[in-house]
C-alpha cells in the first residue's frame, strides 16, 4: 500500500519551475532515495509535502488523504515529520529537553500548561519515553548536556531523534548525512535502518552516495525538477540518463 503519492506535483517561484509534473509513490515500510544534481527540487518537494509551501498544481495524499496545503502542524499530526538539511537545533536546551520539545508537537501540550504544572502525570510519562528514546539513538549518556555541546554527528542524529519523538509515520530526511565523517555516516545508517525497522517509512534525500545506495529499497531521480528515472538501487546506478546527469553536473562544477 502507498503511504505516500505526489499526483503532477508543480511547484513554482516566480518564473523559475522548481518542480515540474512530479509523481511518485512511495511504499508502507520501505527506505525510498530521492536524489538529483543541486538545484534539482528534492527540498522544495519536501517543502510542498511536508506543508511549508503550498503546491502551484497537484496532489500530495497521505495514507489517502489529500494533505497539499494544509500547514505543518496538520501535517505533523497526521504522522508525516521532517528534517532540515541545515541542523537546527533548539539552541539553549539540552538534548533531553530538544526531546520534549519534539514530543510536544504531538502531544500538542503547550509549554504554558507545562509551565502551570497543570499536567504532570503526563510530563513524566514524556519525560520516560524522551529518555528511551535518546537510548534508542545512542545519546542516552548525553541526554542532560546543551545540545550544541555535541559533536556534528550527533547533533545530526539529535535532529532525527527530534523528529522521531513526533511519532511519524513517514520521516523525511533531508541530507542528514552532510558533513559527517565515515564513522559518523556508519552510526547514522544504522539509526535509519532502526527507525525503519520500528514501522516508519522513511523518505530520505541525500547527496552520500554510499549512503544511498546502501540504505534504499527504491530511489527516485529529480533533474531540473522532474523525474529522470526510478528504481532500485542498482538499476539507477547504471541508468544512463542518471549517469549523464551526475557526470554532467560534475562536468559543469570543474
Ligand atoms: N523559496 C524559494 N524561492 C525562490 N526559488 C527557490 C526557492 N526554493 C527553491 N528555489 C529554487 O528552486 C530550485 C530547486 O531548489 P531546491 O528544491 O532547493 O533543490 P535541491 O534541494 O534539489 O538542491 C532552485 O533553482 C532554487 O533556487
Ligand atoms: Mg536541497
């Protein structure tokens, strides 16, 4: 079943197209790619999906719902949660507080009732699963430090763990690889194939190649914002029109 299916996405600024009559549909349960040279519209596709801009044209369904233009937050609460390709977090919490904060989008109380103390027996159980989560991604031991004290890597998988607190049924990553160092990228492929593994469907845009390859059922290919190809890993590796593109961007960058 598709948890997931754009239906001729467009999405423009101006005269620029940024997504041109995409369609995708991605599976319950699967690890889908979705690459493509730098400008080639993966974020502004998550931007459209995950509400932060309307759709120019198309349908966004969600579990079969049609969730284009509705806002984040309704979004979000429907279960579909997203990253961002720079890292941002809450600068002066700590790391189990950046948690809590993540939860709340869900549990959708406010700051001030937790401010009155109105709900405490509820404040606890967040603060319970917060810590079972930080364990689930290996920052258990960090969980009282600022969340800017942490290494790069870990700031990345905070911002995961974040996200991952929403509950989502689909996650979508946006470069959650960049800037990490090869054992860094070893620990974060790892947390996405837990996060997979505990039922969530992840949509994963990434510019890691080795990551890419090695994580995803399925990959789809943007260029100049429309499908160039889609497949299995191995299939859109040889893809010919795929190999121009990335030789052609590589070409044009030199
Ligand atoms: N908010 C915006 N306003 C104007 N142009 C934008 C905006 N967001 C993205 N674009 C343009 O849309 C195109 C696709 O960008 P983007 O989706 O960020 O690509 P990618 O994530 O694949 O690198 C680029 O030409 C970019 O400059
Ligand atoms: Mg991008």
């Amino acid at each position: 079943m598709a948890i997931l299916e754009v239906r001729d996405l467009t999405r423009r600024f101006g005269g620029l197209v940024a997504v041109s009559n995409l369609s995708l549909s991605v599976e319950e349960g699967e690890i889908r790619g979705l690459i493509g040279p730098n400008g080639a519209g993966k974020t502004t596709t998550f931007n459209v999906i995950s509400g932060f801009y309307p759709p120019s044209e198309g349908r966004v369904l969600f579990r079969g719902e049609d969730v284009a233009g509705m806002s984040t937050n309704a979004i979000a609460a429907r279960g579909l949660v997203r990253t961002f390709q720079a890292t941002t977090l809450f600068q002066e919490l700590t790391v189990l507080e950046n948690v809590l904060v993540g939860r709340h989008l869900k549990a959708r109380t406010g700051p001030f009732r937790a401010l009155l103390g109105a709900d405490r027996p509820r404040e606890e159980a967040a603060r319970a699963r917060a810590i079972e989560i930080l364990d689930f991604f290996g920052l258990g031991d960090r969980r009282e430090d600022p969340g800017l004290s942490l290494p790069h890597g870990l700031q990345r998988a905070l911002g995961v763990a974040v996200a991952f607190a929403a509950e989502p049924k689909l996650l979508l990553l946006d470069e959650p690889f960049t800037g990490m160092n090869p054992e860094e990228t070893r620990r974060m492929m790892e947390i996405v194939r837990k996060v997979r593994d505990r039922g969530i469907t992840i949509l994963l845009v990434e510019h890691d190649m080795q990551a890419v390859m090695g994580l995803c059922d399925r990959i789809t290919v943007l260029n100049f914002g429309r499908l160039l190809a889609e497949g299995t890993p191995g299939e859109v590796r040889r893809h010919p029109d795929v190999i121009e593109a990335y030789l052609g961007a590589a070409a044009s960058a030199a």
